[in-house]
C-alpha cells in the first residue's frame, strides 16, 4: 500500500472524486495551475482540466456564495478557504445560507458542498494563519464539521464529506500535513513515513462522518481530541504516567456521542483538549454532554485543557500552543479529585 | 407545483450553442515568453488633466487612459507633470532605495531562520513614498503589506521595523502580531492585519469621521488588484461615493496574488480604475512605477478631497518584480524573466534616469547613497540581532495577556495566573 502524507492523502481524495464523479469540480484561491498553497490541489488541473479545478477571486464571500449555487444545480463543488481564519467573510454564506437552504425549502434545494480548509497553529503563522474556529461552526445547525488526524482518515473521511449530501467543513490540520506533531516543538521535525495511518490505499473508501476512533485503549480516564491534538493527547497521555482512553473524535458534528459515552462510562473521568481558546470553545459542549449523560459515573470534574483567551499570538507560539506538558498536569489534577 | 408556458420553441432551443464554463488563464506561464500584449499603456501626454473642480460625468475617459509622467528616457512632460523640487525627488530616490536595501536584507534574514515570515515590495517603491511625501502628517494611511516605503518615507526607525519582525524583547508591537504587519500611528500608518481588503473601508469611516467633525485631515487606503475582489472594497466605494467621504481609494496592481493572475481579479474585462464608474466615482489609471505620476494623480485626488468633492479610485499600475512572500516561489506559475519584460519598468531607476537627465544626480551619487543605506540598514540589523531574533529573545509572556480588552477581565487574569506568570 502506498505511504502518503496528509498532503498527498488529500490530493488522492480529490483525485479519485474528480475521476468518479462528473459533477465534482474544485475551486478557490491559488488552487489551479499552482496546486494551493500548500499543494493539496497539485496536478489536478493539468490532469482533470481547466473547468475541474479552478483559480477563484478573492472572495471567501463569494467562493462560497458560488458553491452554494453550484451544489443547489446539482454538482458536488469541493471549495478551498486557503487558511480557516479567512473563512469568515463567507461566514453569512455558509450560517444563512449553506446551513439552511434544505430546511427553508422543505427539501427543494440543498447545498452538496465540502468546504476544505487549513486550520491550527504550530507554525508561527500569528493570527490570521493559526486559528481553530471550529466551534462557531459546530454551533450552527445544518453545517457538519471534520477534523481528520492522520492521512488515512483524511481521504476516507474527505471523500466521504464530498459524497454527503449536506455541507461540511473539512479543517485539516497543517501542523499534520507533512508530519505528525505531539507539541513537543524542540524535537526534530517528524515525517509521515513509517507511521501506520499513512499506509493509504490508492483508490476509493471511506471513513464515516460521526464515528470517532479510539486511538489508546485505558481504564482510568478518558480524553477527547481531534486533528493536531490527538498527537499531542498521545504524548501528554505518556508523559502523565495515567492509563488514558484516547478518543479522536473526527467529526465534532455529526458527534460520536455514544463513544464518548461509553468511555467515560468506564473511565469515571474527562479531559477535553482543544487548541482554540478555551471560552465558548467546543470542549464546552463536550464537557456539558459528558456531565448530563455521566453524572453518576464521574469521579472528578470534566476537564478542559485549551488555547488561552486571547488571540493567538506570534512570539508566544509555545506559550499559547496547548503542549502534551497542560494535559499531562490536567491529567494528574483529575486523578486527585 | 406550477408549469410555466415556455416561449421558446424548440426550434429555437436547437439552434443556440451549448454553453461553457469560461475560465480566464494569463498569456505566459513558465517557458513561455513573457507577454504583456494585453496591457494598456499610453504614452506621457496621452491621458489629459481635468480641472480638479470637474464634475465626474466629464471624465469618464480617465480610467481607461494611463497618468505618466516619465517617458521611457526618464524624461517628465504631459500636462501631469507635479514639478517637483529637488529635494522632494531626492526624498523620494532615498525612500525608494532604503525600502529596497532593506527588504533585500531582512528577506535575507528569514532564510537565516530569523524570523518567521518577509514579505518584498521590490518594483512597487514608487507608490507609498510619493504618497507619503506628499500628504500632511495628520493624514491616515491605510495600508497593505506592501508601502513599506510609506514608513521609509517618514523616517519610521529601522530599529523598531527589525525588532517587530524578529519578535524579540523590543518589538513595539509586544510579539503579538505577525511580521512586517505594522502599526505605526504617529507616522499616519494604520494597523495591519493578516486578513486582505478588511480595512478599505475602515479609511472611508475615517474620512467620514474627519469631515463629521469638521477637520481637515483626510484618508488613503490601499488594496491588492487581487483583493478588490472581496466585498471589502465594494462596500467601502459605496460609502465613499453615498457620503463622499473625503479618501483616496488606491488599488495597486501589481498584476499578480500570489499565483493569480489579474485575469481571475476581472482584469480581462476591464480596468480596476473603472469600477470607479458604477459608484459615480472619479478614476484615475496611473503608472504606479512613475514616482511624479504617483505624486500627480495624488495631488489631484486631494485636492477634490480636501474642496469636499468626495473620494477618488486610483487604479496605481505595477509589476510585483519578487515573490509573493518569503513561502512563494513565482517561478512556478509565471516566466522567470516576466519583470525585466515588464514595459513600465523600475521605479528606482526610472526616478534616477530622471534626475541624471536634469543634471541634479549622477552614478557616483547614486552608489554612494546605495552603500549608505545599506550601512544604515546593517547597522539595525545587527542592533535588533543584539537583542534577539526568533526564538532566541521575545516579550515578557505577560504580553501575551495584555491588550484583549482596554481592563483585563477574569479570564485572563486566571489563565496568566496558571500559567505561572
Ligand atoms: C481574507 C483573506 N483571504 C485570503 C488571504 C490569503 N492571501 C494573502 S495575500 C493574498 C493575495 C493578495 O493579492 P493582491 O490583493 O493582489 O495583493 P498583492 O499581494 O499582490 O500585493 C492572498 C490570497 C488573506 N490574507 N486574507
Ligand atoms: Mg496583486
């Protein structure tokens, strides 16, 4: 089986739906002659065509805008945002109008439309190219929003978001792209090669949306992540010395509900780990769920370890970045209780 | 649901052509010759000067015309010709090379690994230091990342530039913000952000503010040719136009956003001056490498400005000579050799030909003046490598708190506090 980066895993997805299926077509910022900027879309005007995967304006605004209409005619348009902080000028598109043309039809239209993304930080981009808004969207009825962590589920679950008939926003986590990352930033740079989640199969499968992935069986607690922080739940999980249950969630909606359930059923105990800030973040839900539905099996106070309140900041990359060294003492901090 | 009677007959449905997805792609790519058979270039002279005082229904003919100034021999005539005195041409050629000694050097410092992030502004000097020159100091700027030449205009200490971009312990801007994403207040040089097109409107607010109170200073924003695609810069010429909002409104189009092309900004279609039209706003199409053509077209704007006659679209066109940013490599999506093909040429150069011309300047001058603006340049450099480049020095964490809301709320203070600082 071929060994892919998330990069390659990626462009593998979108090569196969463009094969498949007439009614996909890529387009957004730098994606077609180029192949993005961080090549996700590399080859595939040159190998699908000029109308398959296109150059668009700047307008997130209008990219989405445009999409929304395409999905309503009946094609599957795959968009690019070239960085998840930039998908907020087409925030109304996809709020008002992405999210709610099926319900406000009753049916007559709906917007089959895949909304690809870089999001997270670890590279030093400050604070416009280091964000993790997955939460605003997650507040929204109507959207559903995929986080994969490695590149095998970043195909399965790219080409299955394409092939979902409702809009998804798919957030790839750059910091994954070329390597896995647990936080531990002084260590030299990891690649893919050699991990058993980039063995890729060339062709078509799928991961489905709404099943999350047990990455670390353990008995004593449980934590919840997703994209880059499953890496670094992994190392925080080592270094606490605690036997954690490790959950990649994949997808925040449509949510693993019943796996977060029966983990924490077992466990007793919740840690929540998210880059974005920690207010109004998604480890609120999660830890609100987890509460209703694990009262009488909880043994200490859900947890959350995440991005500080503030925006994120360049100099303070290591500082703000939410390390295996937060989860690790968040970890330990629950064991007491 | 309803069935409409169709007045087409099939007759007619028949005969129609089947449609087709236009997608706009520029004349050369990599191994091709650079071509710039589609660009519209006047000569000095062609593009007439109206009255600053006409009214915009007579000049309709302007976004489609080009203001120059300097021929191709680096000679000024045409009815746009600012004739500036000498020290202001000298300021000028100064501003142009210092912006250019210093990008060349701080570029160079990022593949150091001293900093995280360099963005060049090489070919497009011209525009922000005339701009700069010429407007009053109590004038905002509203810029992209590419004036730096506004700040080296205005003398902005290089010191603070290279400390912002290494992050270190003396960055003004306390580590928080990206490289090269100024902000520079007392040099008329609104905040940056990393977000393209979203303060185009923000100078029209201002502009608006200015004339709410009675005051004299007025507004000038900048936005990419790429940009002007967002809904930012249609919405901020509405307010312009609906209140006319005493703002000079430039597009710089450096034909190229990142791997872009003008073509897939609409520039196939027409001028970006000419969105001016819709919105019953003068425009101006100026060759943005000419440094008194830039100075002209200014001065015209304004003065409408300045007599309540409202904003101005100047379209300010160039060549984006280097790489988008230190992550870009335009050698993949466009002819290796496209600026030196590039018809408008260099500014600095154009500028120094001029003044040779005038016997003001001459090539010893010039190289002497080079090697003292890289002096000056080195010797920031090595003051801000003193305190620390990336990684190696930075602002007290604490920093990383402040400045959320005017008072810290609780948030803050315990998340600061449990990071143990
Ligand atoms: C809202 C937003 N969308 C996308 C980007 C990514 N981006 C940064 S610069 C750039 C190209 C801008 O081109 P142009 O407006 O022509 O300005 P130039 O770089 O040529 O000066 C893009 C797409 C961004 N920074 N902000
Ligand atoms: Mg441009």
């Amino acid at each position: 089986m071929p060994t892919m980066n998330m990069i390659q895993a990626l462009n593998s997805a979108l090569d196969v739906m463009l094969t498949e299926d007439p009614n996909t077509l890529i387009f957004g910022e730098d994606v077609g002659y180029f192949g993005g900027v961080f090549r996700v879309t590399d080859g595939l005007q040159k190998k699908h065509g000029l109308t398959r995967c296109f150059d668009a304006p700047i307008s997130e605004g209008g990219i989405v805008a445009t999409a929304i209409g395409m999905g309503a005619f009946g094609l599957r348009p795959i968009p690019e945002i070239q960085f998840a902080d930039y998908i907020l000028p087409a925030f109304d598109q996809l709020v008002s109008e992405a999210a709610r043309l099926r319900y406000r039809s009753n049916g007559e239209f709906w917007a089959p439309i895949t909304v690809r993304s870089p999001y997270g930080g670890g590279i030093f981009g400050g604070q416009t190219h280091s964000q993790s808004p997955e939460a605003i969207f997650a507040h929204i009825t109507g959207l559903k929003t995929v986080i994969p962590s490695n590149p095998y589920d970043a195909k399965g679950l790219l080409i299955a978001s394409i092939e979902d008939d409702d809009p998804v926003i798919f957030l790839e986590p750059k910091r994954l792209y070329n390597g896995p990352f647990d936080g531990r930033h002084e260590q030299a740079l990891k690649t893919w090669a050699g991990d058993p989640m980039a063995e890729v199969p060339a062709g078509r499968y799928t991961v489905p949306l709404g099943k999350a992935a047990i990455v670390r069986e353990g008995t004593e607690a449980t934590v919840l992540a997703y994209g880059t922080m499953v890496h670094v739940a992994l190392a925080g999980i080592e270094d606490s010395g605690v036997d954690a249950e490790l959950i990649d969630l994949r997808s925040i909606v449509p949510l693993d509900v019943d796996a977060i359930v029966a983990s924490v059923k077992k466990t007793g105990r919740c840690v929540i780990l998210h880059e974005a800030s920690r207010f109004g973040g998604f480890g609120g839900e999660l830890s609100a769920l987890v509460q209703e539905r694990c009262f009488y099996h909880l043994k200490s106070a859900v947890q959350r370890v995440a991005g500080w309140d503030t925006p994120y900041p360049h100099a303070f990359e290591w500082d703000y970045f939410p390390g295996p060294a937060r989860l690790a003492a968040a970890l330990k901090r629950t064991m007491e209780d | 649901m309803g069935h409409y009677p169709s007045s087409t007959s099939v007759e007619i449905m028949q005969n129609r052509p089947s449609l087709r997805l236009h997608i706009p792609e520029p004349v050369a790519r990599p191994g091709d010759a650079p071509a710039f058979d589609r660009s519209l270039i006047p000569e000095p002279g062609d593009t007439r000067r109206p009255e600053t005082t006409s009214a915009e229904a007579d000049m309709r003919d302007l976004p489609f015309g080009l203001v120059r100034v300097l021929d191709d021999s680096g000679e000024a005539s045409g009815p746009w010709n600012p004739k500036l005195p000498t020290e202001t041409l000298l300021a000028g050629l100064r501003a142009m090379l210092l912006t250019r000694a210093f990008d060349e050097r701080l570029f160079r410092a990022h593949r150091q690994g001293k900093t995280s992030f360099y963005m060049k502004s090489t070919g497009e000097e011209a525009i922000g230091a005339a701009q700069s020159l010429f407007l009053d100091r109590d004038d905002m700027c509203f810029p992209t990342y590419r004036v730096l030449s506004w700040l080296m205009a205005r003398n902005y200490p290089l010191i603070d530039l290279c400390n912002q971009i290494f992050s270190n312990e003396k960055d003004p801007l306390k580590g928080r913000q990206l490289p090269i994403l100024y902000s520079a207040r007392d040099y008329g040089f609104y905040s940056l952000s990393g977000n393209v097109g979203s303060r185009f409107g923000h100078a029209v607010g201002w502009a608006m503010a200015s004339a709410f109170k009675g005051g004299q200073s007025i507004a000038l924003a900048y936005i990419g040719e790429g940009t002007t695609a967002e809904g930012d810069f249609h919405e901020a010429l509405t307010f312009a136009s609906v209140y006319r909002a005493p703002v000079i409104l430039c597009v710089t189009n450096n034909q190229w956003a990142i791997s872009s092309f003008s073509g897939i900004a609409g520039a196939d279609e027409t001028t970006f001056a000419a969105k001016a039209l819709a919105y019953g706003l003068p425009g101006l199409r100026v060759d943005g490498n000419d440094f008194l053509a830039v100075w002209a077209a200014t001065e015209w704007a304004a003065e409408r400005a300045r007599m309540n006659l409202g904003a101005t679209l100047i379209e300010l066109y160039t060549y984006r000579a280097s790489g988008h940013s230190t992550s870009d490599d335009p050698t993949k999506y466009r002819p290796a050799d496209e600026a030196e093909a590039w018809p408008l040429g260099d500014p600095v150069e154009r500028l120094k030909t001029h003044m040779i011309g005038l016997g003001l300047w001459d090539e010893d001058r010039h190289a002497a003046l080079q090697a003292e603006l890289d002096a000056e340049v080195r010797a920031a450099v090595k003051e801000a490598e003193a305190v620390g480049t990336l990684g190696k020095s930075k602002p007290s964490v604490k920093e990383m708190f402040e400045g959320v809301f005017k008072d810290p709320d609780w948030r803050v203070v315990e998340q600061r506090r449990e990071l143990g600082i």
